[in-house]
C-alpha cells in the first residue's frame, strides 16, 4: 500500500505521505503514456467512453451541471479544481467502474462526499472526482446496536436515522458534514468525552482500491488498512463505500449554554477556560466544551 506511484508533476507519490483529513483519498495511477499532454484530449474521451458505457450520471466540461458539480464547499480560488470528469455514483458498482476506467487511462481520482475539506482535496484538476453522495444505505444490528451505513450521508441524514433506534454515533456537530470525511479524519463530536473520536467506533469499512477492487477491513481482515480508515483521513488509500459503527444510546436531555464576551476579555477568558480543561474533559460531566474566538475582518 505505501509503493510509490510516479505522478505527473513529480518524481513519486506515497498514500503514507501528509494530507489534510479530508475524504479525499487521492488515487494516483500509472499514466497510460510518458508524453501524457500530447494525448491528454484522446485519454480524456476514452475515460468518457469507458465511464458512459456503465455509470449512469457522468458529467462532463461543457455540460450544464458541471460549474456547480465540480466545487466543493471551500470555493477559495487557490484550491479551485477543475476535473475532466464528475461520477454520481448511486452504487458501489459504479464507484468500482469509475476507479477502473480511471486506472485503464491513468487518471488520477479523488472521492466527494460533503465536500468540507479545508483544503478542497475532496477535488482533483486533470482528475475524475467520484461523488459518493448517493450511497445512502442504512441498517442497524438491534442486538449490537452496531450501524452500516452508505459512504455518502451527511452528518444529519445519519444522525435523523439513528435517531428512529433512540441511538447516535459519536461525530460532529454540523449536519451538511459529510460523515465519511469526518469519521476517517478521527471526528470530534458532543460525545466524544463519553464514547471516545468517531473512528474510536469504526467496526469495519468496505472500501474500493485503486485498480477499482471492493474489498472490507477489520480488525481481522486486512488490519493495516483498517489501522488506517481510523484516522488516516486523506491518505486512505482507496474509496470508502460503507462503514460499519459502533452506535450508543442517544441522551435524552441536552442542555445547551452560550458565553459570549468583548475583545478585551478575551485573554482572561481564554485562560480560565483553558485552567479547568482537565475537569471539563472528565466523563463523569457529559460534558462538551468548545471556544470559538473571532477576529476582525
């Protein structure tokens, strides 16, 4: 999994190499030619092809849902991307075609579920963006009280599911957060002082490799890779599909306080929040905490 992989542009690449924790998991594979500009518009209409002849929603340059398709949340322009083509992917077959249509032509991939990385790797210019937002599956095991769910819920599709078995899992706190990204970056939620980081609770994920290949890992099987969906975030290397969670019971009553003060309390504040964080973290409080500080534009 850490073999290095020449890349356009630079001497190596490895999956093991810094990233941010977005659900990015950037594939890169083998160009299908050294004199890759000089057949960039022909490898380009081949990946087309092999894509139309079996993903259902392929969207193209040129197509009017492309502007909107290709940008993730973060529209800054420095991390713009701009892919030479989008899949919706509304199964695990489909991811699996895209990836290999991308492999045969030797076209990089990255994987888009919320689309919130800070660093818009959920994006790939010259790539195939696969956008996982239809896989939506859910089931929940009543005597384990362990879920599977499709890669491409966000945070509040999963938590409304859950919340019909009066159970939750342990991630973030904003909705439109796709759980994918979250939870393999580690994830930190409102019971995190309870039940430990979202990837404390992954059971398992079935995910796709570069050659386009389902496979699952647990902590049987293949538990390197596993090792690596629990924190790893976008040096995964492959595309999670499905992940398996432990879920707990969900609270019954949540009581929320909001502390507000002026800049020039500021420094006061930020100290004596931080002398008591060894007792705000103790799980006996049920407690989560958190300190946002704004600055001028």
């Amino acid at each position: 999994l850490a073999q290095e992989v020449p890349r356009s542009g630079a001497s190596s690449w490895s999956p093991m190499a810094p990233q941010s924790n977005a659900f990015s998991a950037l594939l890169l594979l083998l160009s299908c030619s050294p004199a890759r500009a000089s057949v960039l518009v022909h490898t380009n209409q081949s990946l087309a092809d092999c894509l139309n002849a079996g993903v259902s929603n392929v969207i193209l340059p040129g197509d009017g849902l492309f502007e909107e398709a290709r940008h993730v949340v973060n529209r800054r322009s420095d991390i713009d991307s701009r892919p030479v083509a989008i899949v919706r992917a509304e199964t695990v077959d489909e991811v699996k075609k895209a990836v290999a249509c991308a492999a045969g032509c030797g076209v990089q991939v990255c994987a888009r579920a919320g689309g919130h990385g800070f660093d818009g790797d959920a994006g790939c210019t010259d790539g195939l963006m696969v956008d996982v937002r239809g896989l939506r599956s859910f089931a929940v095991d009543e005597g384990t009280n362990q879920t599977t769910f499709g890669a491409g819920h966000t945070l509040g599709q999963l938590y409304h599911k859950l919340d019909g078995h009066g159970l939750l899992v342990d991630a973030g706190a904003v909705s439109s957060v796709g759980a994918a990204g979250l939870i393999l970056g580690c994830g930190r939620g409102l019971t995190t002082q309870l039940h430990g980081l979202a990837c404390d609770a992954v059971r398992a994920v079935e995910y796709v490799d570069a050659a386009g290949q389902l496979h699952v890992a647990d902590s049987v099987i293949d538990p390197d890779v596993f090792w690596m969906a629990r924190g790893g975030g976008g040096n995964f290397p492959g595309i999670v599909t499905k992940f398996t969670m432990q879920a707990f019971a969900r609270p019954e009553d949540i009581h929320i306080t909001h502390c507000v003060w002026q800049r020039h309390h500021a420094k006061e504040a930020i100290k004596a929040w931080l002398a008591r964080g060894e007792e705000l973290v103790d799980p006996a409080r049920k407690l989560f905490t958190s300190l946002q500080m704004w600055n001028r534009p």
